[in-house]
C-alpha cells in the first residue's frame, strides 16, 4: 500500500539519536530487514483447552513461537499463579516435538495486578528474577513474555500501580538479562499501541533501553474500539491516518512508527494481530443509509443499553476480580463469525448479513438486521493486508490473540503467505 510505503520511507530517513532516559544510548540501525518476518506467533489461551481447542488441534507447522497464557502475578515477588499447571507441561512437550519454541506469558488483563509490588523496589526484583527463571527451568521453556497491562497506568482497575513502574520494569528486566538463566531466554513484552508510560503520566519518547533487553516487542493492536467507544469503529485497524480525524484513535501504521520514534527498531516489533472481533447493538435506523437496506453507514452510534452476547467463549455479564459488575463482553471469534451464522465456511457472507470493507483500516464490518448486532472483525483479507505491512515495514513477525480463535486456519495461513513464510 502506498501508505505503508511512504512510512516506511519517512521512518528510514528519520534515524536519529535518543537520550539515555531510559539507558538507551543510540539506536540501532532502522534499516529495513533483508529476509521476511521470523516471528510466526500466538498465544495459546489455556482455559480453552476443554472448550474446543486442545493441543492437538494446534496447528504447530503453522508457528515458529507458541506463548503459553498465562502465569499471573501475585502480590508477592516469589509467587507466581500458572493456570492449569500440567497443562503447561504437555504444551512445552507437544511445541518441542514440533520444533516450536515454547514461551509462558507473565501477566494479562486480570492477571497484571502484583506486576507493581514485584518489581517495584531492589529486594523485589532479585526475587522476582529467581521467581521467574524457575519457571523456566521447571517447565524448560524457551522464554518468557511480558504482559503487564499496563505499567503506570491503571489497567482492569485494581492494579498496584507506581509512577515509576516503567524505570522498575526496565531495572527487572536488566537484572534478568545478567542472570545465568534469564541471559539465554527469549525475552518479549506484549504492549499497548504507544509507548509505555513516564512518571507524568504520559508516553515516553524514549524506551531506546528496552531493545537491548527484550528480543521483541508485540504491540497489541487490536481493542482500538469496542463496546466502550463513542460508535461502532474497527476492532484491529491497520491504518487510520486516512480516516477523518475524529476516528483515529490508533493503528498499526501508528503504532509501529510511535514505537520506532521511541526507540525501538523495526527488526524487534511484532504486530499483535486478532482472531476475534467486537459486537455491537445497533438499531437498524443508525445501521443504514438513509434510503438503502444494504449499505451500511461507517461508525454508526449503537445501544449501549443493550450490549449482545457473543460466542460460546464469550465473557458473561458478572463481577470482575476488581469487583466491578460488568456486562458481556460481545467478543466474536472467527469461527463464531461462521458458527453464529455472519459468514459461510469460505469466509464468504451469509444470505441476509449485509456487509463493508472498510479500506482504511482494512478490516470488515457485518450487520444481522434480524438482531440488529454488527460485529467489527478482522478476516482472511485483513490478514493478508497486515501481513504485507509487516513484510514491507520489516517487521519481526506477528502474533495472534489467540490460536483458537482462527477457522479452519484461514487467518494464520494467509498472513505467513502474505508475509512470506
């Protein structure tokens, strides 16, 4: 895409030298990779391994990386709560005889709230180190994965947090790196779509540091708009600086260029990229324009009183682990977009379902008049897109929020073709 190439261009000739904020020093080259993407990935969502997608149905030719979700923190350094221990086991057999590296996230949405407290003072962090690289070594992992959502600023609602959370986590991973374990694991961080947060509050200009600690970093673009946003908007935009500028609230091509700004070389990002997408309710008077029953108006209002459920491995309405009432969480896997009837199994439109491919963000919209929901999704189409992104930008690779959610491995296989695995 010309955007993309144009990026691309600006970033190369934008090489500049960062300060130490962060112990960065100057940034590595941002010369663009000679070979595609290395990293073919995604996380393995481990409570659905009895909902429909076991180990066995992983299909492991498809990824160089397999991250395992996930061992949550604790309000203490030397804990950490792994789900479905044995589990985890046969997933790190099953991906070594495979001959894919085997990776654990630390953390998650529900699981970031003692990331604060463990790396939040010296004593803290050299027992958290410890915490750490003996999980690796029970499980003989590959490496480790960083989900802290989100350093200095408050993520589900509960979460320990401290204006200096971004320096602590720096610090910890620095100590990991010196220790006789931790300097021979793969290191990577799953991020939000800017920069980690400074004490003030705001983005930093510089995590330069970061790169010489962490093998990757994978922005996780994707919950750009959801049930919390003003109107229906993409779930996983790759562009938005084509769309009007009260619809930009981030991007791929955004957040690949924030980061880099910062400090961290293409060669190290990962593009989070998601099998699911989010369901709205919108009356059929919003959905439309005015005169047709087929042509779907671009960011409609929807009701926020009625929120839809969405598949099977949606989350009810209940109370969170903050203790907050929350309704349905309206997410829609790929293959529920087939098995709720949006789509045929060729990925193709079912009778009824009135559909837009938005070609700004590159992702499509579906709409059941008969129950008023329209679900912002990524397809087949989508990922190809993205996959030419990650190849044109030189990107290190992807990952997929989450395995299971693909069909028939649709999504996976036309992002490695489009990338060039």
């Amino acid at each position: 895409m010309i955007i993309q190439r144009l990026l691309l261009l600006v970033l190369a000739a934008s090489q500049v030298a960062f300060s130490s904020l962060l112990g960065g020093g100057s940034v590595p080259s941002l010369a663009r990779l000679a070979s595609p993407g290395r990293v073919a990935s995604a996380w393995y969502a481990s409570w659905h391994a009895t909902t429909g997608f076991p180990l066995s149905a992983v299909p492991w030719s498809s990824y160089t990386h397999l991250t395992y979700a996930f061992a949550e923190t604790t309000p203490s350094a030397a804990t950490l709560d792994v789900l479905e221990p044995q589990l985890l086991s046969q997933f790190v057999s099953e991906a070594h005889k495979h001959g894919v590296k085997a990776l654990v996230s630390i953390g998650g949405w529900t699981g970031s709230r003692g990331f604060s407290l463990n790396v939040g003072s010296a004593g803290n962090r050299t027992t958290f180190v410890k915490t750490v690289t003996q999980l690796a070594k029970q499980y003989n992992l590959d490496g480790l994965d960083f989900d802290w959502e989100y350093p200095t600023n408050q993520g589900i609602g509960c979460n320990a947090i401290n204006p200096s959370d971004t320096q602590n986590f720096l610090l910890f991973l620095q100590e990991l790196r010196k220790d006789a374990v931790g300097s021979k694991l793969l290191l990577s961080a799953a991020t939000a779509t800017v920069p980690f947060f400074g004490p003030n509050g705001s983005p930093l200009s510089d995590v330069s540091g970061f790169a010489k600690v962490l093998d990757w970093i994978a922005i996780m673009n994707y919950d750009i708009w959801g049930p919390w946003s003003a109107t229906v908007g993409p779930n996983a935009p790759l562009n938005d600086t084509c769309a009007s500028a009260s619809n930009r609230a981030g991007s791929a091509v955004s957040a690949v260029q924030k980061w880099n700004h910062a400090g961290i070389p293409l060669s190290q990002l990962v593009l989070g990229v998601a099998g699911y997408g989010h369901s709205f309710r919108v009356r059929k008077a919003n959905a439309f324009v005015k005169g047709s029953t087929t042509q779907l108006v671009p960011y409609p209002k929807f009701d926020a009183s009625a929120p839809p459920a969405g598949d099977s491995w949606d989350d009810a309405a209940g109370v969170d682990v903050c203790g907050n009432s929350a309704g349905p969480g309206g997410n829609i896997n790929f293959w529920g977009m087939v098995s709720l009837g949006y789509l045929n199994a060729d990925g193709s439109p079912k009778n009824g379902i009135s559909t837009v491919f938005d070609t700004c963000s590159q992702t499509p919209y579906a709409y059941n008049p008969a129950t008023e929901i329209m679900v912002s999704f990524d397809d087949t189409r989508s990922f190809a897109a993205k996959g030419k992104f990650i190849k044109d930008m030189g990107l290190a690779g992807f990952s997929m929020w989450e395995a299971g959610g693909d069909f028939e491995n649709k999504l996976i296989s036309s992002i490695r073709k489009s990338v060039g695995f």
